[in-house]
C-alpha cells in the first residue's frame, strides 16, 4: 500500500467526541474547531502490517504533518498506535502508556499553567512508550523505563540522527530529545 492522508474540517460527529475531553470550547483560550484539522493517515504497525492513524492538528500546520509523516512512511518507520486522545478519556498519562501517538489535547504544561503546545495543535507525540518523557529520576509513562538507554535503539524509537528527527527538522518542528536541561522528551515534536 502507498502512503496516504487526507486533511479535511473537523466532522461534527468527532466534535461531538472531542468536545469536553480535548477539546473545550467553553474556555477562552481553547482553539475554535476551525483552527484545526483532521488528518487520516496510514502509518507502519510493528507487526510489519500497515494501519490507518488520525491526528487532530492546528489547520495552519497539517500539511507539512502530513509530508512528515509521508517520510516516516517511506522510511518504514513503526508506529504502534495513532489515534485521537478523546479514545484515552483526553488523559495524556493514560494516552502515553498505550503507547499512543497523538496531537492536539487542550491541556497546560504538567504542574503549571501554561498551555501547552498541544492545546494549541502544534506539537505531536510519537510512541511515548518507547520514546519516554524523563523529568530528572522521573520516566512518564512509568514502563518506559525500559527504554531509557538511547544507545540500544530497538524499532519504534526516537534517535538523532534518524528518520523521525530528519523528518521534523525538514518542517521546522523542535525534538523535545534535544532539549539540554534536565528534562527530555523524546516522544515529542513542535512547532515552537
């Protein structure tokens, strides 16, 4: 199968869904439904077979989503799961330890209130299982302990160089593995 995505206008049903779980229209600073954008892609499984993912996006960025994610096709590269966070009750901890790779989720950066880029549809997490969030001694989700030596690069996971950062780098978006403080984020991608 070749790679394909079609971008289109949030469909009323999946607003119906969206609604009050990642998506808050009540809140002032909550993105209106036509900021953003669907995408509907089909993406590598581990199992060596192919899947059909969606992502919720900002509008203004889901094209250059879609030519990134055409590279990590191309590349072969497994995603384990793809699917709107609203399927994880809008829970970035329980999206994360499905291993679930998503986009927009109106939330605020973890222990503050500063929104997150998510909340904004500019930033996107890519198998956070295997790629995982390490603030310090703390690894979120917890099982992605086991994948903490970035040196035993097992399919799935997030390096530099490699075809998930090279795909980034080629939209504009920052890896959150490169930050230099004592925080890393290896699952996610923004557009700062």
């Amino acid at each position: 199968m070749s790679y394909r995505a079609r971008i289109s206008s949030i469909p009323a049903e999946i607003a119906e869904e969206m609604a009050g779980v990642s998506w808050h229209p009540d809140h002032p600073r909550c993105p209106p439904l036509a900021d953003l954008a669907l995408i509907r892609l089909v993406h590598h499984h581990p199992d060596g077979g192919e899947r059909d993912g969606e992502l919720v996006v900002a509008a203004a960025v889901a094209d250059d989503v879609a030519r990134a994610f055409e590279r990590l096709f191309a590349a072969r590269f497994p995603i384990e799961r793809m699917e709107r966070v609203d399927a994880h009750g809008g829970s970035d901890d329980r999206s994360m330890a499905a291993n679930n790779s998503s986009g927009f989720n109106f939330r605020t950066i973890a222990g503050s209130d500063q929104l997150s880029l998510h909340a904004l549809g500019r930033a996107i997490d890519i198998n956070p299982l295997w790629n995982p969030y390490v603030v310090g001694t703390a690894v979120h989700p917890p099982a992605g302990a086991a994948f903490l030596d970035r040196a035993d690069v097992r399919p799935g996971m997030i390096v530099r160089p490699g075809p998930v950062t090279d795909a980034f780098d080629a939209i504009g978006w920052e890896w959150g593995g490169d930050w230099t403080r004592a925080v890393k984020d290896y699952h996610h991608f923004a557009l700062p």
